[in-house]
C-alpha cells in the first residue's frame, strides 16, 4: 500500500471514529435528560466540555492529515518531475519504416537546429508515445545521456520555427493539468514551462514560476480576469493530440524559455 491510500485510510478511520463519538455523545446527552436537575447540569456540563475538546482534536487532526497529503503528492510529483529532467518530447516528426527513431532524432537536431555535436551517444532512449495514429505523428519522447545535453537542445528550439517540428517538456499527469488550467485562465500565449515549472506572464509584465494546483488558485484570485489573447483551440497548439496528454501529460512549448 502506498503512502497517499496511508493517509487515505488513516482520514477515513478518524472521520468514522468522529461519528461514532458523535453518537456516543447524543445518546448519553439524552439519557441524562431523564435524571434530577442536579444530576443533569453536571452531566451535560461534562458531556459538552468533553465533546468541544474532542470535536477540536478531529478537526485538528484531519486538518493535519490533509496538508500532510497534499504535501506528499506534491513531493510525489516533484520526484517524478526530476526523473523526466533529461528528457524532451519532439513533436510533428513523421513516422518512417526502416527508419530508426534515433536517426529521426539526430537529423531534426544535426540539420535543422544546426547542433552537429550532439552525436547517438548523447541519446539513452528514444520512442513514439501512444498508440499509432493515421492522423498525425505521435511525439517522440527522447531521454538524453545528462541534463546539460538536453539544455542544449531544448535552447535551440527557435532554430526549428518555421518547420512543422516542435518541443516540448515532458510534464507529469497532474502538472499537465495544471499547465492547461493555467493557459485556459490566462491565456496561451502567456504560459509555457521551463525546466518543469509553469511561468505565467502576468497582466503586469512580470512572471510568475508555479507548479501545484493550489499555487494557480491562488493567482487566480488575485487576477480573476486576465488580458487575454483571442481563444484559440488549444488542441491546435498541442501537436500530440488529447489520448497522448492523457497518457503521458506534457505541454507544448512553442514560447521563449523564462529567465
């Protein structure tokens, strides 16, 4: 069992347990209605000290429980976006037989983007995400030997303006989500990711780094409507189409990186 059914279970047993107080405690407040007058206003006395008290400890603890909870699952994801560190997502390459996926890679990245250095070596894995579609190509995810190899690429990503190629960060499941919240809110082209984190151009000019769904909210209540670009499709500036987000969660990456 991992640690968020943990909590899940330890939240749930304490909601049960403050019920079956709750219970306890009404069923004793009605039997002591039964008693003389002075036998009662001692017993409701204490009966009330005593759930007050404990009403505050449950609520205390499931508080406690719930920010530890959120914690961990930002923690969770946090480790996973480490794990993509040295990863990129291409997009819009199309897909050959008798190709290989690495020969692919290095001609968009020797030709194109004009970084001749960046040789097979530098590639620990390379493949197609989702399932094969007749519509358009699907990404191509591509784990480079180090971190520094893989800001080499993902800088000259201009280089490939133009083209029908583009880059992207491989973002988590949930990241994702909170990557198109972000978008949908503010507007497209006033949110991309940088090194797994999601920058927002705010209506002032100055950027904002988030990365959980809490820190979005919180900007959104400070600016609940935003000068916005005209709506656009977001699928149109997704290349790799909606079963693939599902799956894999990344947003594409068409704007200038945050400095």
């Amino acid at each position: 069992m991992d640690i968020y059914n943990k909590l899940s279970e330890s939240m749930n047993k304490l909601e049960t347990l403050f019920q079956s107080r709750m219970t306890q405690y009404e069923s004793e407040l009605k039997m002591a209605a039964s008693g003389d007058s002075q036998s009662v206003h001692k017993t409701i006395a204490g009966l009330s000290r005593d759930f007050m008290e404990f009403r505050h400890l449950i609520w205390q603890t499931v508080s406690t429980l719930k920010t530890q909870m959120e914690l961990v699952l930002v923690g969770m994801d946090r480790f996973e976006m480490a794990s993509r560190s040295n990863v990129l997502l291409f997009h819009g390459i199309p897909e050959e037989d008798n190709v290989t996926q690495e020969s692919l890679i290095l001609n968009i990245v020797n030709t194109n983007m004009k970084l001749t250095t960046i040789t097979a070596d530098d590639i620990v894995k390379c493949h197609r995400l989702g399932v094969t579609r007749t519509s358009k190509p699907r990404p191509l995810l591509v784990r480079f030997h180090d971190f520094r190899l893989r800001n080499i690429v993902w800088s000259g990503k201009t280089s490939l303006k133009g083209t029908k190629v583009t880059l992207s960060e491989f973002l988590t499941k949930t990241r994702h989500e909170v990557f198109m919240q972000a978008r949908k809110h503010f507007g497209i082209r006033r949110c991309w990711t940088s090194d797994g984190r999601i920058v927002v151009l705010l209506p002032n000019k100055s950027r904002y780094k988030l990365e959980t769904e809490a820190e979005l909210a919180s900007l959104m209540s400070q600016y609940p409507t935003s000068e916005t670009e005209p709506s656009e499709n977001i699928s149109k500036v997704t290349p790799s189409g909606t079963d693939v987000q599902k799956k894999t969660g990344f947003g594409s990456k068409r704007l200038p990186r945050s400095k």
